[in-house]
C-alpha cells in the first residue's frame, strides 16, 4: 500500500472516530465523480439502505430499500469481491445482467464482526462516471472500519449486545 493510501486511510479513520459515519460517506463521496456512496446491508432478497450520500443533494441521508436481484451489490454479495463497472451499458460482461438504471458502480464487501457478508459500501450513478483508481483501495479500507464504527465494535471483537446503542443511525 502506497504512503499516500496509509495517509488516506489514517485520515478517514480519525474522521470517522469524531464526526461518525454519514461525516465519512461524505468524505468518500466528495473524492468521487459518482453522485451516490451508500452503505448497504444484505437482508435475505431485499438490500436495505442505511445511509445515503447524495452528491447532488446534502440533506439527503438515506435511500430506498430494493430487492436484492435489480443491485451490482447483489454480485459483490455473491462474488465476495470488490466489483468496479466503468458503464454497464456497454460493457458485455454487465450488459443485461442486472436490471438497474445504475451504470456506473463501484462497490466492496462489509463483513461482520464474525467476518460473514453483511452488506456492501459503494458509489453508484445512473451516468457513465469517470474511472478513479483510488476509489475502490479506500472503500475496502473503509468498509470494515465503517461497520465497526456503526456498530460499536472495537477491532478484533464480537459485535455489539443486541439493543446496544448506535451512536450515529
């Protein structure tokens, strides 16, 4: 990893310690030609939104809810993969396989506390968006970090009692 990524990494680390986690999809979204950063969570065949960034629009900070088989996220879930799709559209690997209006995507896996899928954090558009090779490196080290902090896991342990607070839903 590049000095420059450890730099990155340690900067969203501490941003997401003092201003929480939509403060951090902010971040992420702002360094990104795509309009939306999401952080999804798998739930049997729908895909729940838990936060939202909007590009476009601030005040927004969540998303609808979709069923699993219309989402690029559903293949990062199946792949257990980061997935990075320049422009669904024309690509013959993407094209028709999922029915989505989004055409740029990309997106890493969220593991839980016991290192099983537990959603993803992407960036999406329903524009073809300009490649960023830095995108993807920071959303894998952001991935896990995000999850700990959302749910009040300290690194290394098991995940938070059931009806634990969290901080910044």
């Amino acid at each position: 990893m590049s000095q420059e990524m450890e730099s990155e990494i340690a900067e969203f680390t501490v941003l997401v310690q003092q201003h929480g986690v939509h403060a951090a999809l902010a971040y992420l979204n702002q360094r990104t030609p795509h309009r939306y950063t999401g952080l999804f969570r798998f739930e049997g065949e729908v895909l729940r939104n838990e936060l939202l960034v909007d590009g476009n629009q601030p005040q927004v900070q969540q998303g609808a809810d979709v069923p699993m088989a219309v989402t690029f996220c559903s293949l990062v879930g199946q792949q257990q993969a980061p997935l990075e799709i320049l422009d669904a559209a024309t690509d013959a690997q993407f094209r028709g396989l999922i029915d989505t209006p989004v055409v740029s995507y990309c997106g890493v896996l969220i593991r839980d506390a016991q290192g099983q899928p537990y959603g993803t954090l992407c960036h999406y558009d329903m524009q073809r968006c300009q490649e960023r090779t830095t995108d993807q490196p920071l959303l894998e080290a952001a991935a896990a970090l995000l999850y700990r902090q959302r749910h009040q896991v300290a690194p290394g342990l098991q995940s938070a009692p059931a009806g634990s607070s969290q901080s910044d839903l």
